[in-house]
C-alpha cells in the first residue's frame, strides 16, 4: 500500500482572511488560537484529511502544499535527492506531534514529508 497524505496547508499574506474565507465558503471548523495564529482546519466530522491555513512571511510566496506520512525523513529525502528531487527544508520538529520535511520534485513543486510521534 502506497504512502498516505495526511495533513494540507494553505498559506497566503493574510492569514485570517484566508482562514474566514474557507470556514464561511466550505463550513469548515478553523481554530487559530494558538501562539502562531496558525488555522486548525476541521473540514468534517471524520473520513477526511484536516489541515492549517496560515499567514506566509511576505518574502514567501502564497503557497498550497500537502504533506505525505513517511517512517523516516532522511531516507525518502535521500531517495528524493537520488531521483531528481532536492531538499528544501531538511527533518525539523513539530513538539508535541511529530517532525516534518519538505522536498521540490524535478519541476519545482514543493511537497511536504511527515513523521508521527507515534511511529
């Protein structure tokens, strides 16, 4: 069985209208109160794939990514690399939840990797 998508992001240079924007279109559940200000989105009550709507810093570009669960960063990263990929942002810790990486295919998409506390 393939590697499952299990989180999204949507980002953009401001944040809360993005966030209000989704909940009232879509009657998704969006919970930014958190340090960050970072969108907890609910999207159903189960069988789905949440994610997070957040603000980008204004030298990034608005951006929607999607993160694909992997048992160990290094090693897809490495894979990716050997394949034509690059690295974009090397493994990193998410406290409380996991670590994460990011990766550009060979046409420049950037797709995110994630790792669970729990593996």
């Amino acid at each position: 069985m393939g590697r499952p998508v299990v989180h999204w992001e949507i980002s953009g240079y401001d944040g809360a209208r993005l966030q209000s924007f989704y909940a009232e279109l879509f009657d998704w559940k969006i919970d930014s109160n958190n340090p960050m200000n970072y969108g907890m989105a609910k999207t159903a009550d189960s069988n789905t794939i949440d994610g997070g709507i957040y603000q980008c810093k204004p030298t990034d570009k608005p951006a929607v990514t999607f993160y694909i669960h992997v048992d160990d960063l290094q090693n897809y990263l490495d894979r990716i690399n050997q394949k034509g990929g690059r690295t974009v942002v090397p493994p990193s810790p998410i406290p409380g939840f996991g670590s994460f990486a990011m990766f550009a295919d060979p046409e420049g998409n950037v797709v995110g990797l994630f790792k669970s506390n729990r593996d």
